[in-house]
C-alpha cells in the first residue's frame, strides 16, 4: 500500500463533479477471495462544469480491464482513483475489477460475516467495489446482477428476475453510491406485509442466519409501526414494493439505511424475551424506525456532500425520538435522552474534539459520525419547531418534501423552507449549525412590586478553531410556579437573542419560584446559584416532569460534589425526598426509576472541572457507593416491599410499562443486595425467566462480588449465542471494582471467545473498560495501557472502530498531571505507530492538541 499524507477536506472546496451519472449496471461474480464486479456505467458530461477532469473514486481495487464505448483504455491508476480521457459527448465507461470480501477485516466496502456477504458503503465504503464518483450529490438508478452460490441473493429497489445461481435487482430511484447494498447468503426470513396508505401492497422481511429466525417478531411489529406512524405524523409513504432487512454480526455501527436493503448490526434487530433486555427492545424499535425513517430522510432527499450529514441524522434522530415518544412515554424519553446528550454530546462539545453540527473540514467522514451531528443536530431541529409552533413546523417539512425530492441537498436548502413559509429570519439561529460547543446560560431574578424580571446571559467557551462566539436564539421555556406548588404561569418559551436579556412577568402577589429550561427546551448548561430547598421544592411541585427531574438530578449531583469536596455526608433533605418519592406508588415507576439513577461520575467529573477542581475518579466512585449504601440503609424497611411491588408477574412482555416497572425494580434489587449479602438477587437469578431480570440479578451479584458461580453458568447457558456472550463480557468489567476493572479486561481479551474481529465483541470489553471511569482512570494506568495497546492492534484491522474508541481520551485534559501524563505517553504510542490508518490518525492528533 502507497503511504499518502492525511489530506483535510473543506467545505469551502466544494465543487459539482463534471459529469452527469444516467445509469449503473453492476454484475457481481462472487467468490469469497476473488469478487468480480463489472460495471457498466453511461456518463454525460457537463458542458458548464468547472472541473472537468474524469476522476472515479476506488481504493484496493484490481483494475482488470477498463473501456469506454467499447474500446480498451489505460487509465491513470492511484490508491485513491483513477483518471482517464474523457469523450465531450455522451459515453459508456465499462470495468472489471477483482476484490477480496474475505480479507476485508475493514467492514467497509463488500466483505463477509459469518460466511455471508454484506456491504457496508456509507461514507465512502463504494470506491471498494468498484470505480466510481463516490460522493453523495451524484445520483443515478442502480441495476445489479447477481452470480453467486448462496441461497439468498439481494440488493437495492424491485427484484426483476433470478435463477438457479443469479439474480437481478432494480432500483428505479436515483441514489448515491453509499446507499447501494448488497447481501448474499444461507439466510432465512421473517415474511410480512404492509399495505400503504395509498393502497399499494409491500412485501417485507427480516434475513437472519439460519438459528436466529425466531428473533425477528419484534423488528417487524416495529417496522410495520414506523411505516404506519410516518404515515400517520409525515404524510410519508414507502415507494418500492419490498423492503428488506438483514442482520448481520460483523458490523461497525448500528444499522445502514441502504435503499429497500436496511442491513443492520445483529444487535440492533434480533430480539427475544430469553436473550435481549427491555433496553435492548427499546433500543431496536427505535433504531427500525431511524433507518426506515431515512427512507425520506436521507434517501428520496440525500445530502449534497458530507459537510451536510446532520441534514440527514438530525432529522432523522429527531424523527425516531418523535416516534418514542408517540409509542411509549414522551417524558420519559425526554429526560432519557437529556441523560445520553449530557453524558456523550456534552462530553464531544466541551474538549478536544468539539466540532460544529455542520463541520467545515475533515479528513476522514467517518470520524463525523459523533454525538454532535446526530444528537446535537436532533436537537437544532427540536429548538427549530419551538421556536415556529407545531404548525409551522408542519408546513415547512412539507415544503421540504415538495421542493427537495430527489435532490442532493445542504443545510442552507432546509433553513429556507422554514423562512420561505414562515417568513422568519434564520439567519442567527444558522449559528447553532456554525458555532460548537455548549452554551451556557447564567440566570438570576428579581422580584418587585409585582413584577419579576428574569435576566439571561449567555456564553459559550472556545472550541477548537473558534474562540469567538457570537449570541444564539435560544428557546428558554419557563413556567413559574407559587409558595403553595400551584402553577401561577403556564410555560412560555422566551427567546433569548442577546448576550444578556430580561425578561418581565407582570401581575404575581408574591414572589415566584421559576422553572427554568423546561422539557430541556435548548441543549445549554444552565447556571443558576439557588437553594437545596427551592430544588427539593421542585422536585416535590413541578408540573413539567422534566425540570422535576432535573431537580432531583442538579440535587443529587451536589450532595455527591459536597461529599467529595468536603467528606460530607449525603445530604439528609435530598435522601428525604427522594426516598419519598420513590414510595410514590402514584408516580410512573420508569419515572420514579430515573430520579433513583445516579447522575454520572463522568458528568461529576466535568462539573468539577468546570467549577476549577481537578477531579478524582477515586472519589467520585467513593461518593457514589457511600450514597447508595446510605440510601439502602435508610430505606431498609421498605426495600422488601418495593422489591415485591416492582417485581412483574406473568409472562415477560417489552411494552414500556412493563419495562419501566422492571427498571425501578432493578434499582431497588442493587439497593437491596447492599443490604442482604446478595441472597435476593442469587434467587431472582435462579428464577430468571428472561434476560433483563437475569442480566439485573447478575449485574447486582457482580457488583457485590458475590458473582462468580452465577457468571459460570450465565456462560454455560449462553455460550452459543453471540449478542448474550457480549453481554457476558461487558457486564464483568461494567461492574468490576476500579482496582480490578483492568485485570479482568485484560483477562478477558485472552478468553478463546474475545475476537478482535467482531466490533460488537471489541466494544463489548474494550467500551465497559471506558465506561468504567474510576476503573479505566484507575492510579498506574492500566487501564490505559490495556486500552492503548488494543486500539494499535486494531487499527491494522478495522481502522474505523479504533478510531470511535479513541474517543475514550477525550476527556484527559480534566484529570491530574499525572493521569494527563500517563495519557498522553499512551497517546503518543498511538500516534508513532507505524502504517496507523488516518481515522485514528486524525483522532489522535486531535485529541492531543
Ligand atoms: N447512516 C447510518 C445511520 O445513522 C450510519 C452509518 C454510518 N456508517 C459509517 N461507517 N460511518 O443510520
Ligand atoms: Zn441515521
């Protein structure tokens, strides 16, 4: 392989390709070392193009023979492409190429899992197959045919024909190259079917490996939900008469929203009740409903280049947290998500790699598929529909639609159909896709006569290459609530424009207690010196159930800041009130189980930061026990009960009640075996009839080192199956005691089922270790050095998820120097390693300046 310098990529750059794409014929000869892929491809070129150059994308590709229009050419051939003369006049480009699906160890182009084919061509996955202009603004209709032994034989639009060893396939909307797909195996499907609301009848499955065949009920009811519920909210109807999902272990994200050929992570479709927890339900309803959601966003409108990514996830997140919200409890996911932004967006936008919702520059893609672009970009479009009311918001999607089918669009493209049919001047909230990082917001009040003024100011650090930054809109909802809990003003959504802004609420008789950021109206850090009594008084009255969270939440988090700062005990009022209201049979249990969840120690660690301490993972850990072990000790008498009340009877079922219901009792079981040595969880282990109470029982006794003979038959049970053996290896490092959480990864990383190869199996050991703040930051290093050194391993292999799991180091800069020392030498071994791929290149250099 030729070694190149990194090259950055501008948004400022960009410039149209040349020519025109009017049809793709692809013939796929298939042989696990020795692909052939034949193209056929008719260009017109661009009379007005700047560029003119006939440049095709396509990386470790054997060139075998090239033509255009018939006649043999020698093109200019380099690791990234080729150049070749190009007639003035309507042409037809043929090649042949030979390509290796079984070493690729990438997960990137076409490669094989398991003894089936799949394809993995977002970003820039499609210059492995074949050469082509491989960016998204260049659209055509696919045609595919394809030769191979395997039973099942798929890609992209309308089957059109297939026999004994082949078959054909049509797409007859334009696509970019990464939505096209390709599968090939012994698969088994799931069949269903949905009949439009136009009356046009689809036929749908899910493929699984033979053996996984009874996991697919689950998806499919999902499936069928999304395309109804798109119907239903959008207006949106599936264009093609199949739809196809296939599963597939070995893959480096999620899923793929591939045009009529979803492939997704075997993690993200396959379900049962034995085998897959209430999360992981959750979880695989809502990531069906992201990828067949893109069918209009992303798909029928796609993005005109990478810059624009959050064009297509942001709303496309947004979307599937809409359908969330719609099939189980709104507030429920919305504090749900506030939890994830906090815990990975806010992490991403306060340090070394914060980057815009729309970046300006980048060398590798792939590295831009962060917290940032999705959740932060669903965000932006949350704060979007605040800001013009519901109606609006309808209408301008609509215009989306009207205007934008079938085109490559930009950001700028999406912001005019909302000033186009609103009349609204975008142009300072177009901020929220230019400037990074986290606003804050200072708020203070006064009360006179009458009269309270609430004042806003807001801020927002330097990032990365801006250290400017100017005011934003922000939608700041506020309701204020009276002395007696009674609500005196229904929520308003202040729109705060200026650095600093009052803001005045006439006619109250006393003085009134706010409720600020409601239903966490803008992605901000808030900053606002009050009480532990107005918060407990919030948490005790707020109507809006997020901010009565949040309460609960901003007082958890300083009863812990004390304990760590000071050797405070935790704070009496707060354990009061919260013990309260975890007896509050009246409240939603999921509710009830998430003012219980502690806030993070990662989240601890930042505020300390931020607040000019240097935070000690040690003692945050320290706090964290001690406060459970004083909750469970001060709620001895009613933890049996509410161990009782929580527990589900009857057969398992993944619906959000049910699931909520579990949740608290999972909580309460953890408080319970701090208490009884572990004898209730080893029981609700014995009892276990389905994975999420005997993943919650085994999670307890491993955490109380009572674990041992429950984790050895846990392995004898499900040795055979990949997706609960993963659950096996994460959930003994999640739950190791810091100072052995190193050890056991390390041991683990030695066991005869750890395969570098498999990301689910890598993020499974090497992500727990991350996640494991005092165990990953343990004093010595270890855990870095276990880190480090498996990162270098892998990168030689699959550069793309080493360099997601770089992002571990993201946060050094907030520890001691010596931690930040320890690091960095890790770092710089990562960084001086010899051949190291640019996506951990970019990551790491990133990361340390
Ligand atoms: N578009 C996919 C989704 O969000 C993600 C695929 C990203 N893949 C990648 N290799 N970067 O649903
Ligand atoms: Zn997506």
């Amino acid at each position: 392989m030729t070694e190149t310098a990194p090259q950055t990529i501008y948004l400022k750059d960009y410039t149209p390709f040349g020519f025109q794409v009017d049809s793709v014929h692809l013939t796929f000869h298939l042989s696990p070392k020795a692909t052939r892929v034949v193209s056929r491809i008719e260009f017109t070129p661009q009379p007005d193009a700047k560029d003119k150059t006939f440049f095709l994308h396509g990386e470790q590709l054997k060139l075998i023979a090239a033509k255009i229009d018939g006649q043999p050419v020698s093109p200019a051939v380099t690791p990234q492409g080729l150049t070749c003369d190009a007639p003035t006049e309507p042409f037809v480009w043929e090649a042949e190429v030979e390509i290796n699906p079984q070493g690729n160890t990438a997960l990137e182009g076409l490669y094989m899992s398991n003894g089936m084919y799949c394809t993995q061509c977002e970003a820039e996955g499609f210059r492995k197959i074949t050469f082509y202009p491989d960016r998204p603004d260049v659209m055509s209709t696919f045609t595919v045919r394809i030769e191979g032994d395997e039973k099942v034989l798929l890609s992209n639009g309308n089957p059109t024909g297939s026999g004994e060893g082949w078959a054909e396939w049509h797409d007859p909307w334009p696509k970019p190259a990464y939505l096209f797909a390709l599968v090939a195996g012994d698969l088994i499907n799931h069949p269903d079917r949905f009949t439009t609301k136009s009356g046009k009848d689809v036929e749908l499955n899910i493929w699984v490996r033979p053996g996984d065949e009874d996991k697919c009920a689950f998806g499919m009811e999902a499936l069928i939900k999304s395309m109804k519920w798109d119907e239903d909210v959008y207006g949106l109807e599936y264009d093609l008469d199949i739809f196809n999902i296939v599963a597939v272990d070995d893959f480096n994200m999620g899923a793929m929203e591939n045009k009529g050929l979803n492939i997704f992570n075997s993690s993200c479709v396959l379900a049962s009740p034995e085998t897959s927890t209430d999360a992981n339900f959750e979880r695989i309803e809502a990531i069906i409903a992201h990828e067949y959601f893109h069918n209009w966003t992303g798909n029928r409108i796609t993005c005109r280049d990478w810059f624009q990514l959050c064009l297509k996830e942001g709303l496309t997140v947004y979307r599937d947290s809409q359908f969330t919200s719609d099939m189980r409890s709104a507030s429920v996911k919305r504090i749900s998500d506030v939890i994830d932004l906090r815990g990975r967006q806010f992490a991403e936008d306060n340090g070394p790699l914060a980057h815009q919702v729309r970046p300006e520059s980048f060398q590798e893609i792939n590295n831009f598929y962060t917290a940032t672009i999705y959740e932060k970009g669903a965000e932006v479009i949350g704060m979007l529909k605040r800001l013009v009311g519901d109606d609006a918001y309808a209408k301008a999607v609509a215009l989306y639609f009207e205007r934008h089918d079938g085109q490559a669009c930009t950001i700028e493209d999406w912001l005019q159909v909302f000033e186009d049919s609103t009349g609204r001047d975008l142009s300072q909230f177009s901020k929220w896709y230019s400037q990074a990082g986290t606003p804050r917001i200072k708020v203070t009040d006064d009360y006179a006569d009458g009269t309270y003024t609430l004042t806003l100011e807001q801020s927002t650090p330097p990032t990365p290459g801006q250290p400017d930054k100017d005011p934003r809109v922000i939608p700041v909802a506020v309701g204020l609530l009276g002395q007696n809990g009674d609500e005196v003003r229904e929520t308003e959504v202040l729109e705060l424009t200026e650095a600093k802004q009052s803001f005045t609420f006439e006619g109250l008789s006393a003085k009134p207690i706010p409720s600020v950021l409601r239903e966490f109206s803008a992605p901000v850090i808030l900053e606002r010196e009050t009480t532990n009594a107005e918060r407990a008084f919030l948490l005790a009255h707020d109507s809006d159930s997020f901010n009565r969270w949040e309460a609960g939440n901003t007082l958890a988090k300083e009863s812990r800041i004390a304990m760590v700062l000071d050797g405070a005990a935790p704070d009496a009022d707060y354990l009061d009130a919260l013990i309260k209201l975890v007896r509050d049979d009246s409240l939603d249990p999921a509710f009830r189980s998430l003012v219980l969840s502690p806030p993070s120690q990662s989240d601890l660690a930042q505020t300390l930061f931020e607040r000019g301490h240097t935070p000690d993972p040690q003692a945050i850990y320290d706090a964290a026990e001690t406060f459970a072990q004083t909750l469970a000790e001060a709620m001895t008498d009613s933890l049996p009960r509410l161990y009782a009340d929580t527990t589900v009877q009857g057969d398992y079922s993944p619906d959000a009640a049910s699931a909520g219901k579990r949740d608290l009792n999972t909580r309460i079981l953890s408080l319970l075996t701090r208490l009884d040595g572990g004898d209730q969880a080893a029981r609700q282990y014995a009892d276990a009839d389905n994975m999420t109470v005997q993943n919650a029982a085994l999670a307890s006794l491993l955490k109380a080192e009572k674990g041992a003979e429950q984790s050895q038959t846990f392995f004898d049970q499900w040795q055979g199956d990949r997706l609960v053996m993963d659950k096996w290896f994460g959930l003994q490092v999640a739950c190791a005691a810091p100072a052995k959480a190193a050890g056991l990864a390390e041991d683990l990383t030695k066991h005869a089922l750890f395969d570098m190869k498999n990301p689910n199996r890598f993020r499974a050991v090497m992500g727990a270790l991350a996640m494991n703040q005092a165990g990953f930051h343990y004093a010595g290093g270890a855990g870095y050095k276990l880190l480090t050194d498996n990162l270098i391993a892998l990168d030689a292999l699959n550069p793309q998820t080493t360099a997601r799991m770089c992002a571990a180091y993201q946060t050094w800069k907030r520890y001691d120097d010596t931690r930040q020392g320890l690091i960095r030498t890790q770092l710089e071994r990562i960084a001086g390693t010899e051949n190291l791929s640019r996506d951990t290149s970019e990551m790491v250099t990133r990361i340390l300046n």
